[in-house]
C-alpha cells in the first residue's frame, strides 16, 4: 500500500511539474504572439490610410479584428474611411458584437 501511495505521489509531482511546464510555454507563446500583434499594429498606423486600407480589404477578419482593437481610433478610422463600404460595414458589424454587454436576466 505504501509503495502504491509513493508511486502515484511521485507521478503527481511529476505531472504537476510537467503541467508548470506547459502553462510557462503558452505565456511565452502569447508575450511572443501579443508582440508580434503590436507590431503589425505599429506599421499599419504608420502606414498611409489608402495603402493599409487596401490590404485591409483583403486581410482575413479575425486578423483584421485584433488588429483594430489594438489601433488608436484616429487611425483606424482613416483606414475606415478609405475601405470598401461592404468591407466596412462588416468590420463595424464585428467590432460591435465584440464589444456587446452581456444581456442579465
């Protein structure tokens, strides 16, 4: 019995070490992704609205998304501005459910 209790102490241990491991991996890996996303956002502000909003209009939308949440709303607007409409008002669209309340009963 005793022995039995040691080895699955010791497979604890080992399992709780390995879940420290994994948990200290993925906050690297979202410090890694949080930069990599501050960056885009950095060359898009400074990049002239027409020239951004034309790659904007191709961009995949959860990209597109977190990248406008990270942008100054002055800038971002420009971007806007210099879209296709449709383009626009999707963004817009997504923008707003993202940020919807939740509804309490």
């Amino acid at each position: 019995m005793n022995a039995a209790e040691t080895r699955i102490e010791k497979k604890i241990t080992e399992l709780v070490a390995v879940k420290d491991d994994i948990e200290a991996l993925i906050k690297k890996y979202e410090k890694q992704e949080e930069k990599q996303l501050n960056e885009l956002v950095a060359i898009y502000e400074k990049m002239k609205p027409k020239d951004a909003s034309r790659i904007f209009n191709e961009l995949d939308i959860e990209i597109l998304l977190q990248i406008f949440d990270k942008m100054k709303a002055s800038k971002s607007a420009l971007i806007l501005a210099n879209m296709s409409a449709e383009r626009a008002k999707e963004i817009t669209s997504r923008i707003a459910e993202r940020r919807e309340m939740p509804k309490f009963n």
